[in-house]
C-alpha cells in the first residue's frame, strides 16, 4: 500500500498539466465505440487510479470495466446534450 506521501506526488505531478476531457485521460477514441477499445488511461492518471483500484481490490477486468462505463457515461451524456442543443 501506499503512503500519503506517494498519493500526493502523483497528485501534484497531474495538477501540473493540463487535464484532458475524461475521455482523452482514459485513452479512448471518441469516434470509436467504447467497449470495442482497450482503455489506455495517462500513465500519472492510471497511477493515481491504481491506489483507489488497489485500496478496493478490483481486478483487472473490474478496473477496465469501471474505465468503459465511466467513458460510456460521459459520452452518452455529451451525445444527449448535443441532441438536445439542436
């Protein structure tokens, strides 16, 4: 497990940059359908995902599963605002 001190380096290093669409942090495509990609999150953001994951004791199947619903979520929403705007 880690310590406070390693959570608030991986913290600091991604409040340095800028913080993409959800999408774009979890590495997919937008244009693709999501469940038919391999989520490939940011390298600082999947180091900060990966002490919630372990501290929950997901899988690796669960943690990609938590990765395609949470893109899934905010895409279909985005795609509802969209259709609503028109």
């Amino acid at each position: 497990m880690r310590d406070i001190k390693d959570i608030e380096k991986l913290f600091s290093q991604i409040s340095k940059r800028d913080i993409q669409s959800i999408i774009t942090e979890l590495g997919f495509d937008p244009a693709k359908p999501i469940r038919e990609q391999e989520p490939e999150p940011l390298p600082d953001r999947k180091a900060l995902d990966d002490v919630v994951f372990d501290a929950i004791g997901l899988t690796d199947d669960e943690r990609k599963e938590v990765y395609w619903a949470v893109a899934e979520l905010v895409k279909n929403r985005l795609d509802k605002a969209r259709s609503v705007g028109r």
